[in-house]
C-alpha cells in the first residue's frame, strides 16, 4: 500500500460521494452495507477543515432508468450516443426522500454539494464529468479556485460514482486518495475490481482511513 502523506488542511479536501438514502438499504438502489460508510464519513469529515459532498439527483424520467426503456430491465446495459450505459431502477429522484443524503452523515460543514446527473438524457457517475465525458460539473474549477491540490474521497459506490470521480480527478491533474473502508460497492459482474485495478492504474492512491495516521 503506497503511504498517504499527512493531510494538509489547505489543501487537501474530502469529497463524500452520495450518501443517500436510496444507495443504503431500503433504498432504491441499495448498495450492499451501504449505511455502514456513515460512521466512517463522519470520522473523516471531523478531520478534514474542507468537505464537498455529491448528491446523485435526477429529474423523473431519467434516461439512466430502465423504466425509461419499454422492454428493459435494471443492471441491462444499452447504447447511449456516448456509448455503453447501465440501466438503473429509478433512483435519487429530485427532491424524494430516496436522493435526501442519509440523516446520520455530518453534512453540516460541507462547503459545497455537488448535484449531478440533472440533464435528463445523460448520466453522471463522476462528480467533475458527466457520462458522456464532455460536460463539466464544474468542481474541478471550484477545486482549483480554492487551491486544493489532493481529494480525499468516500461514500457510495465505490465502482461507480467513487471510481469515476478520482479517475477523473486524476485526469484532472488532482491526487486522489480513496478511503476505501468509507467506501461500499455495487459490484455488477465484477466491476468492483475492475474499478479497482483501472483507479490503481491511473496512480490513485487506494487507502484505509487509518493510513492518515
Ligand atoms: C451511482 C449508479 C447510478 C453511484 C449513481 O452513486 O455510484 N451508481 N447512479
Ligand atoms: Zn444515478
């Protein structure tokens, strides 16, 4: 395991990835243990000065739902104009209990939520770019204008929304650092190591929250 410098509160933030009700169990899309990231989040947020939080939130209708595709069913995968898509059941409904983060994360320092996945007809795993790798979020340039250099990432799910969003704050010229016992998977046939493999490849850094000392 490659070592975590020490945390430097200037620079360094902590982006917790949509931990909302419909990625824990009971949810929607559950993600297996999805709740247990909750407690481990909040130790983090207690260590960091600076937290971003993400939050999956769709409009009805949402083309990254199988209910929008007759015939289709959820965890199919169909092609987009930006290539291969997952079909979900519907999920993070804007302003649905399901897309409310979870009632026991410690979202009260967050300086910042990101809300992605709005355009209706494409999707957005990462919290800097959408699915078709085109449209922005905006964070990087947020990231940037507030000279932080390294994101610390956790939350839900570790193979999709988490992977996506340090892969690109690689590309983005950002070090990455996934906690990854703040972290759950979906794992749809073996997309967890894939995702691990591809985040190691690209020089994220995958660590324990106990790494930071
Ligand atoms: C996510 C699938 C669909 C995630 C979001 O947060 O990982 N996965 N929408
Ligand atoms: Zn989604």
């Amino acid at each position: 395991m490659p070592p975590v410098n020490p945390v430097d509160p200037q620079r360094d933030v902590l982006l917790v990835v949509d931990v909302q009700n419909d990625f824990c169990p009971g949810g929607a899309l559950a993600v297996p243990g999805g709740d247990a990231v909750v407690p481990a989040a909040n130790a983090l947020v207690a260590r960091f000065e600076h937290v971003v939080l993400t939050q999956d939130w769709h409009p009805p209708g949402h083309l990254s739902f199988a209910s929008s595709h007759p015939g289709r069913a959820p965890f199919e995968t169909v092609e987009f104009d930006y290539g291969a898509q997952t079909l979900w059941p519907d999920h993070c409904v804007q302003g649905s209990a399901g897309a409310a983060l979870h009632a026991g994360l410690d979202a009260k320092r967050a300086e910042l939520v990101v809300r992605k996945g709005f355009r209706p007809r494409i999707d957005s795993y990462s919290a800097f770019c959408e699915n078709d790798r085109v449209s922005p979020t905006g964070l990087a340039g947020y990231l940037r204008e507030r000279g932080f250099t390294r994101v610390f990432l956790c939350g839900l799910a570790t193979d999709y929304c988490v992977a996506f969003s340090a892969l690109d704050a690689r590309r983005l010229h950002f070090e990455a650092v996934v906690l990854l016992d703040a972290c759950r998977a979906i794992d749809l046939g073996g997309s967890l190591d894939q995702a691990l493999a591809s985040m190691r490849a690209a020089g994220v850094v995958l660590a324990q929250s106990a790494d930071l000392g």
